[in-house]
C-alpha cells in the first residue's frame, strides 16, 4: 500500500534539496533536522516528518550522511533520472522556460517545442526546433514523452491541454495566465504567478505600513 505525500510535504523537499547542494558545496558531510530548521524558519518535527519519506535514516546526535540525503530525496522526487518534455507554448514566457538551465540540474529536459502561430512554427528557440501542433501526437507517442510543459496564453489554455491529453501526455505542468480545465487522466500543476504577486504586494504594502512617515 502507498502512503499518500502532502502536497506541502513535496512542496518543501525542494528546499532541503537546495541546501543540500549548497552545504555539501560548502564542504559539510553530515546535517541535522535543527541544521534545516534554523536555516528555513521551520519546526524541526516536521524536517524530520518531511525527510521520513524519503526513507533515509539518520542516526541519533549525528544526524544524517549528507551525499546519502541528497540522493535520498532527489531519488524520491525523481530528479535522479532525467525525464523529457514537450513544451506547448514558444512565446515569450515560452521560450524563457526553454532557455532556463536550471530544469536540467533537476533532470528535466524540454526537447522540442510546439505552437499554433504559424509565424513561431518553424524557428529554432534556446537551439531547439518549434514544431505546429499538428506534429504533436505522433512525436509524443513515438518519443514516449509523458510531460508537458504548457506555456500558451489564456485564450489557448485549454486548447493545448486538450492536444496534450489526445497526444497521450500524462501530465502537465501549466504555466498559462487561467488554470485550465481539469481533465480526466492526466495531472496538472498549475503555476499561478498572479497568486505570488498578490502575496509580494500585500507583504510589500503592508510593510509599507508600519514605516513611520516620512518628515518633510
């Protein structure tokens, strides 16, 4: 029977895994649930829940070997083993997803890309081709591509989740301005940018307000 994984859970291994890499970097060998606390603000009871997961032990006032956590927890998220993608999307924000390096440091490579503009079709972005979308099914199939990343405007969200389930595409990671319909038999995880600025703005003006005012 699989346990199920809170999706806060997953959400903080990240985290972890980026300290990981910056303390082994830095020369460390071994870490302790107080050692990730500290450094993120967390309770050490959840490090130590979250951490469980990934079915490395730590020992007692040692702490745990810090290469051994590392692959732990990159093995359970699936970063260990490089998967591939399709992009569906190469405008602007697509085409900066395209360029980004730090996908590949965690085992994502996006191969091709797809877009219904006939005048992005065609051309190479970050040196890789923008195939139409009418390509789209039989490379996925062919190339056994079950990710996509979706990078359309609002207005074709949903089109191109729709394309991605008919290719067979198991999931897909939308970064579209609106969520897209669900649909059955794939997995979507929507990026919401708008949900982070309103976060930032409200902190920023809330700061704001407790700044005594200024004198003139």
């Amino acid at each position: 029977m699989t346990t199920a994984i809170s999706v806060p859970t997953l959400r903080r291994l990240p985290l972890y895994l980026r300290l990981l890499d910056k303390w082994q970097s830095e020369g460390r060998t071994t870490v302790s649930c107080t050692h990730f606390a500290d450094a993120l603000g967390f309770d050490p009871t959840q490090v130590r829940k979250d951490l469980a997961v990934c079915g490395v032990p730590g020992r007692p006032k040692v702490g745990y070997d810090l290469r051994e956590l590392a692959a732990g927890v990159a093995r359970f998220l699936g970063w260990d083993n490089p998967g591939e993608a399709f992009l569906i999307g190469a405008g602007p924000l697509g085409a900066a997803l395209m360029a980004y390096e730090g996908f590949a440091e965690r085992g994502l490579s996006i191969v091709a890309a797809f877009d219904p503009d006939p005048a992005i079709a065609g051309n190479l972005v970050a040196g890789k081709p923008v195939l139409p979308m009418s390509k789209l099914p039989e490379l996925a199939r062919r190339m056994h591509i079950s990710l996509g990343v979706l990078a359309l405007p609002s207005a074709q969200a949903n089109d191109g989740l729709r394309a991605c389930v008919e290719a067979g595409i198991e999931a897909v990671w939308s970064f579209a301005s609106v969520r897209p319909d669900a649909a059955e038999g794939i997995i979507i995880e929507h990026v919401d940018l708008a949900q982070s600025l309103a976060v930032l703005s409200h902190r920023l003006a809330s700061q704001h307000k407790k700044r005594p005012p200024r004198t003139t």
